[in-house]
C-alpha cells in the first residue's frame, strides 16, 4: 500500500503548490524541449545563460514579458485578448483532476474526474477559435478552421479511447482508476486505447507532427499569426501546460499513476508520478523530432476512418470481456 | 558582310529553313558559339517559330530564351541588319542535340514584335520580362504588364539610356503619399488574374502567400485563390529579389563582373562563373588546360552536392520534419570546409578567372576530399532510412505535382526537374563540357515526374557527383591551372622579372580589364538546378555589351500554377519546395 505522507498539508497549500508546479514546469520544458531537440539535431541549443543554460528560461520570460503588447487595429480587441487567457484556465482546471498521489491532488477523487478533463480540454477549443477568428487574418482563419476541426474529432476519439479504462474500473474517478492498476497498468489491456488516446492528446496539444492549425510551413503561423508578447506567450505556455497535462494523463490513465515500489519512502510515490510522466513529455518531444507532418485532410481521415472505428471496436470489445466476466 | 541565306549553300537547319521559305531575306550571323542564328523579318517571325516548333522533323520543341538586345549603341555590327532592338529567341531541340538563334531587328523607340505566347506556354513570363526591361511590345500577348519591376517603375531598365548607378538617378525618396501608391501596386486584383472572388454559392478566399512566408525560399509571391484549402488559382509574382545582375554585367569589366555570377544561383557557388567565363573564354579563343578543367569540375560538383544538400534538408522540412535538415546542414558544412580550404571562401569563392582557376590546388587537398568521400555516402544511407522511406512523407509526396516530358519541354523545365519524369537528358553527357566527357557517370531519373521523384532525383545525384570528384581526386592532371594566354586575368607570372610580355598582359588587365573581342556566345552548364546559360554579346571593348542570364529556376516558377491546380495549400509547399529554386537565380 502507498506510503502516507509524514505530514499533513492544507488542501489550499496543496492546490497553489500543484498549479506553480505545473506551470513552473511548463516553462521548464521550453528549455527541456529545446536542449533535447538540439543534442538529437546534432547541435547545441541554448547553453549559454547560466548552468546548462537553464537561465534561458528566466531570459525568455523576461523577454516575452518586455514585449509590445499589440493588438492589430482590424482585429476584435475584446476577444482578442480574453482568448489566450482561455486556453491556460481550462487546461489549468483540467489538472485539478490529476491524482498526482492519493493526498497531492486537488480533485484527484472526484467522482466525475475524467469527464471534467474531457470538458475542460475540449473548451480549450475556443481559445483557439476565437483567438483565430477575432484576428481578422486570412492565414489565423485557416489555422482557425483546422484547429476547431482537428480538437473536435479528435475529442471524440480521445474520450472513446478512454472509455475502455473507465469500464474497466467502473468509476469516473481518477484517484480510482489508478487504484484499479494495482495488478496491471491499463496499457497492457487497454493497449489500443492507449494508443488512440496519445494521438489524440497528441493531436489536442497541437504539437509537431500534429500541429497543423499552426503548421508554420503552410500558414506561417496558424491561428497566433496576428499574436505578440505575452498574449502569444499565453498560447505558447498553454500548449506546454497541456503536454504535462496529457503526459499526466497518460500515466494516470494507462501507467499505474503514482505506483511503484515505494521500498518503504513516503516520497516515492511523486518520484514514479514524475518520472512516469517525464518520459511522456520527452516522447513527446522526440515525436516533434521524428516525424513528418500529414496533410491536414489525410490526418482527418486517418481520424475518422481508422480511430473512430478501431475505438469503438475497443469499447465493445472491453465492454463485452468485462459483462462476460462480471455474469 | 554575312551573305544572306539563299546566297550561299547553307546545310544543317539553316537550310531547311531556306527550304522551307524561299526567297525571304533571312540573314544568318557567325557566332563564337556555332549557334545557327538567323535574323527573320518580324513579320515572318510566327511563320518560322512555327515551323521550327512543329514541322522541322525534329523540332526544336523548348523554347530555351527568349530576351533582347538594345542595338543603339552597338558598333561592331558587321552586316547585321539595322536595328535599334532586337529580340532574341533560343530554340533547343532534345533529339537533334542543337540549338537555333532567331533574331528580330526591331526600330524606333517603341517596337513591337509578335508574341508568341500562343506557341509556347513559357513564352508568356519572357516576354513579359522583355517588356519590361526593354519596353519592348509583344503583340497578342495575354497579360503584357512588367514582371521584374515593381509596377510603378518609370522606363525600361535595361535600355542604353536607362542610368546604372543611383548617383545618375534623382535621389530616392519614400514619403507617405509614394508608399501608399506603391502598398497600392503591390494589392491583388484578382480579376487581373483571372480569379473569381465569388462562386455561384460560395465565397473564395484570395490569399497572398510571400512575398515573405517561411516556406517561399526567399522573397517570392503566389496570389491564390482558395477553395477551402484547395487551390483554385495560382498567379506567382516575381521580382522581389531583382538585382539588376544583367545590368551590372554592361558596367564591369570582364573580370570583375566575376564575383556577380556566384551571386544568381547563390547556392551553385563557383559553378556560376563556369558558363560566364566558358562564353567569355571561347570569344578570346582560351584553351583552358586540363588541371584546370579539371579542378573546375570537381568544384562544381562539390556545389552541386551542398546545393543538394540543401534542397534534401529543407525539402524534408517544408513537408513538415523537423529535425533531418540540421544533419544534412552539418554534412553540407563538411563539403564547405573542403571548398573553404581549396578556395578561401565558402559559399561564394568567385574563384574561377578567365582562362583557369585563382589557384593551384593547396597542398593536401587530396587527403580532404578523400575524407569527404569516405564520409558522406553513410549518411546518405541514413537520411533515407529517416526521411525518404518515411510513410507520412511518401504520402504528402507521391503523385503530387506531376507533369511528364512532353510538359517539362513545353515549359522549359530543365535539369533534374526533367529528368523526374524519366527524361535521361543530362547537358554534362549530351554535350560535355570543360572535361566533361572523361568522367564515368550515370543519369538519375525518376518515373513520374511527381514531387518524389524530384526529390529521389537529387539524391542520387548527389552519388553520382561524388562520384565524379574521386574520378577527379584519381586523375587529377599535372600542368597549369590557367592558360598561358594573354587574356588568362591575372595572367601567370612566373617570368614576369624576365620577360616583359606577362608584365603588360597583367598591367592591362587589371587597369583597363581584358579585351574582349567583338562577337556573340551563349555558353551552357548543367547546374544545380537546371540548365544556366550565359549569353554574352561583346563589342570589343573591356565591359560586356550586354550580358544575359538564363536561369532554370525561372522556368520553373512559372509552372507552378499548371502543376498546383486543384491541389491544397500544403502540397504547393511541397511543390515548391521539390522544384528547387533560388529567388536570385529567378530574379537575377
């Protein structure tokens, strides 16, 4: 059984603490991403503001902070600004949800976890939207199109994927589903599921190779084009705050969350938690290094013609082994 | 005095022709290059194009170039006909490996000629170019508006009395009223275009992609109409890069307009200068000797190889992967580590002269090529691993952008945009230049002309040019690395404290410039992305008279719109990507 904490902390502290964390580590992962990307890409990447260069982090944000804060003259001003800021509070409540241990969890028990998440990031869609829209811009407006296309269908394969794991359980709670995997992580069952839902996450975070509402080869930037400073900083530590997110997912959901032998330390839990999760954000970042982009319409039938069915085929097929066994 | 035609027993096409049109006062002029040119009146200019086109058996199906030359101040003429322009039109025929010249004698201050945009597609943007800079009218022309620059430019820059240099213009000044009016030019108009804003019920979007979008490879702009995404329209506008570089080349001397040429095709480096200083060398009548034909090619091939390169990373990278353009970077630096050390310089060495190379060959250069060749063909075994064989990127690229033979000829297509189609014409095989013909090489050619193709095309070329340099490593020939030839710039000086002959030639040629004598070349390569010529006009002076480039990549652009029709906006980066340009070899 996990270890408890030594000590008791308030919900409050816990709350503040988990959401510093997660965007502290967002902003952390700029760097991260870009260091690894550079040792793959046979090149350096920043290394030269403080140890490792991990000053470049605190460099950037002074930088993105001191920039003119611009918005278009033909842009819709009001929308414009709101829409940035949507994306960081959706994906920020969505980790509400994340049962990071059984006790460092803001809502990790919450019968209703992982419909929240389904919620949340799917609003995240109108950050983007609207962010596109209001612009006012030929090149935002089809990254605009592809970015509500794209999180739309892949909502409905991500929530299918998860379907399985929920089954599987019998509860919505993520705090349960974790318990659940005590004997077997998810990811050997659910392996399909798995699967369809890291392409999904992957296609939801808008992240190289599926990062088509920006695809800056086609359409310069996508849906930000007309986006400086901090407003575009928004965006931008949004999409990284929703790769820890999914890489939490992922591990909740498919790698046993916070389990592992603990040989006895209270803190082991946090330590697997972190690493599991760490090496998501790192394939993450290897994919981005790897693979190509599709095209926007083969990717969207790739969606539709083969997620969709191969989903369903897991949710009946998991459906029917646990009626089976539960009868 | 050159007879006309039907005075002397002409062979070859020239006879044909006479055949064909008996009695007409066609005049045929000698050239340095052994060209058949002949001068055709204007009115029987369309009657002979098409013939040459259609019924010559073969025919000269490409229309190679097509420019003009400002006659005015021309003095050697010797028997030309009397003109104030004339425009010059460059027919190549693949199956009777040759060429033909056709000349136009135009007069007056606003000539005009037909066009013959009706005959040949790629026409249309020649003779828009000769419009523009020579103020020279096509008749019949669809779209006759200025191409190179900007619309509200006032005269035709490449006239004899257009100035060359800022300090004989009004000096330049950009207030408020004058960049509205030129933001105003430089607005679409689609129906100037031929695109529809609004269908029978839907609404198309006009979007203006460049002139600086990341994946344009430079300033160049196409205006499409869309569909969604797919495109229904495309009208590429070029001219954003235009340097004037044919300008230039009427204002340096011989030698010193040198440097220009590594700058059109920016990444060919020093196989720029090759056709130049070919064109200039068979005038004065240089024999080049064999180490530096030698060395000439091998250095070519070493920029055929990081032009490559180039083109594979960011290839790879338009169509979406992030990360093989950086190896392909550092494999291209180890080429140009190569280059620095035999050259000095990287990208641009300029390092070809008149009748040789700069240099002989540094001590230990073989030991550097060598590692370069041992070096770089596992790396291409790994990029094909990483980017060709990758199913995503077969996907984007396979069947998109397709055009066969027959459409690259019509186009002007040239280099391995045609053999992508499986067209085996390569100009270093079909007729070998500076040593050409000692190297064992093989043609690569694709199947279907498709973007992939283009791409799998210029891999292997890459092999075949390695090739080619550890031939030249192999054989490399003893002996001087330029002609001892009084107009070799800077001649060999080795006796220059005993013989007074090479102590002028250098004090001539580097005061005055080598002297050219008068006379018309056109000199070809196969470089790096097509075929570059170099058609040189000297009037016996140290400056060029006019100086005319023709670059693949002009062609090439101009077919985008015929390839991109009813495709989406990612396969048009793609295409454009996989057609291999540079806005300076575009522009010039």
């Amino acid at each position: 059984m996990t270890p408890a904490l030594p000590f008791v902390l308030p919900q409050w502290l816990i709350t503040v603490a988990i959401l510093l964390a997660v965007v502290g580590l967002a902003a952390v992962l700029i760097w991260v991403e870009r260091r690894a990307l550079g040792i793959w890409q046979d090149r350096w990447g920043p290394n030269r503001v403080w140890f490792l260069g991990i000053g470049q982090v605190a460099a950037d944000m002074i930088k993105i902070f001191m920039k003119d804060d611009w918005v278009p003259p033909f842009a819709d001003r009001a929308v414009f600004v709101i829409a940035p800021s949507i994306v960081m509070i959706t994906i920020l409540l969505a980790v509400a949800v994340v049962p990071f241990t059984p006790e460092l969890t803001i809502a990790g028990d919450w019968n209703i976890g992982v419909l929240f998440f389904l919620g949340m990031t799917s609003l995240a869609v109108y950050s983007v939207m609207l962010g596109g829209w209001s612009s006012n811009s030929k090149y935002a407006m089809l990254g605009t199109l592809r970015a509500s296309a794209q999180s739309i269908s892949y909502e409905v394969f991500m929530g299918l994927a998860l379907l399985g794991v929920v089954i599987q359980t019998g509860s919505f709670s993520l705090k349960d589903i974790v318990l659940a995997q005590q004997d077997l992580w998810f990811v050997v069952p659910q392996a399909l599921g798995f699967l369809i839902f890291m392409i999904a996450g992957l296609a939801e975070t808008h992240r190289l190779p599926l990062d088509l509402p920006e695809a800056e080869h086609e359409l310069t930037a996508g849906f930000h084009t007309e986006y400086s400073g901090m407003k575009f900083g928004m965006f931008f530590v949004g999409e990284y705050v929703a790769v820890v997110l999914v890489s939490a997912m992922l591990t909740t959901l498919f790698f046993g969350g916070w389990l592992g032998p603990t040989f006895g330390f209270w803190f082991m839990p946090i330590v697997w938690f972190a690493a599991k999760t760490g090496a998501f954000i790192l394939f993450f970042v290897l994919l981005r290094a790897a693979i190509p982009r599709p095209r926007f319409d083969q990717f969207m039938g790739f969606g539709w013609k083969v997620l969709l069915p191969l989903s369903l085929l897991n949710v009946v097929v998991t459906g029917a082994i646990v009626v089976g066994k539960g009868s | 005095m050159s007879p006309a035609l039907k005075e002397r027993r002409a062979d070859g096409i020239l006879g044909e022709l006479h055949t064909r049109f008996p009695g007409e006062s066609f005049v045929e002029q000698k050239t340095a290059d052994g060209i058949p040119t002949v001068w055709v009146p204007a009115g029987k200019l369309l009657a002979v194009m098409k013939y040459l086109k259609l019924d010559a058996k073969p025919g000269y199906r490409m229309l190679y170039d097509l420019t003009a030359v400002d006659e005015r101040l021309r003095q050697n003429r010797n028997g030309l006909p009397k003109a104030d322009f004339s425009v010059v039109y460059h027919l190549m025929s693949f199956e009777r490996n040759s060429d033909i010249r056709v000349k136009v004698a135009l007069e007056g201050e606003s000539p005009s000629v037909p066009s013959l945009s009706g005959l040949w597609l790629n026409a249309n943007w020649y003779e828009r170019e000769a419009w523009d800079l020579f103020g020279i009218k096509f008749d019949g022309h669809p779209h006759l508006v200025r191409i190179m620059m900007p619309r509200t430019w006032q005269g035709h820059p490449l006239r004899k009395d257009h100035p060359a240099r800022a300090t004989e213009m009004e000096r330049f000044t950009m207030d408020e009223a004058k960049m509205y009016r030129e933001q105003e030019a430089l607005r679409i108009k689609p129906e100037e275009w031929g695109m529809q804003v609004q269908g029978e019920d839907n609404d198309f979007m006009v979007l203006n992609l460049g002139p600086n979008h990341p994946s344009v490879h430079g300033v160049f702009r196409v205006m499409l109409q869309l569909d969604g995404e797919e495109i229904v329209q495309a009208a590429p506008d070029i001219g954003y890069h235009h340097r004037g570089a044919e300008k230039m080349g009427e204002r340096q001397s011989w030698h010193t307009y040198i440097p220009y040429t590594d700058r059109i095709d920016y990444l060919g480096g020093v196989m720029n200068n090759l056709p130049y200083l070919m064109a200039v060398e068979k005038m004065a009548g240089i024999q080049v000797p064999p180490r530096a034909q030698t060395i000439r090619v091998m250095l070519s091939e070493f920029f055929r190889i990081t032009s490559h390169l180039l083109f594979y990373g960011t290839f790879v990278q338009d169509v979406g992967s992030m990360s093989p353009v950086f190896y392909m970077f550092v494999d291209r630096q180890k080429a140009y580590d190569v280059i620095e050390a035999i050259t000095g310089f990287r990208m641009h060495p300029a390092w070809f002269r008149i009748g040789g190379v700069a240099a002989d060959l540094p001590k230990g250069w073989d030991r550097l090529v060598r590692e370069f060749l041992d070096f770089m063909p596992k790396r291409l075994l790994d990029y094909e691993k990483m980017a060709l064989r990758n199913t995503i990127l077969k996907k984007r690229c396979i069947g998109i952008g397709r055009y066969n033979a027959e459409e690259a000829i019509e186009w002007g297509v040239t280099g391995p945009n045609l053999r992508a189609t499986g067209y085996e014409w390569d100009y270093r095989k079909a007729r070998p230049y500076s040593g050409y013909e000692n190297f064992e090489f093989d043609i690569p050619t694709g199947k279907n002309g498709d973007v992939y193709d283009r791409c799998l095309v210029r891999v292997e070329e890459i092999r075949q040019s390695l090739r080619i340099i550890e031939q030249c490593l192999n054989n490399m020939p003893e002996g001087d690395y330029k002609a001892r030839h009084p107009l070799t710039t800077p001649p060999i000086k080795d006796n220059t404290m005993q013989d007074i002959e090479t102590l002028i030639h250098h004090f001539l040629n580097v005061s005055w410039g080598p002297v050219i004598p008068a006379g018309e070349c056109s000199m070809t390569v196969e470089a790096t992305k097509g075929l570059n010529s170099y058609y040189l006009t000297s009037d016996g002076g140290t400056m060029s008279y006019r100086t005319r480039i023709r670059t693949p990549s002009f062609a090439h652009l101009q077919q985008i719109p015929y390839i991109s029709r009813g495709l989406m906006v990612p396969d048009l980066i793609a295409i454009i990507a996989s057609i291999d340009f540079v806005m300076a070899d575009v522009d010039r």
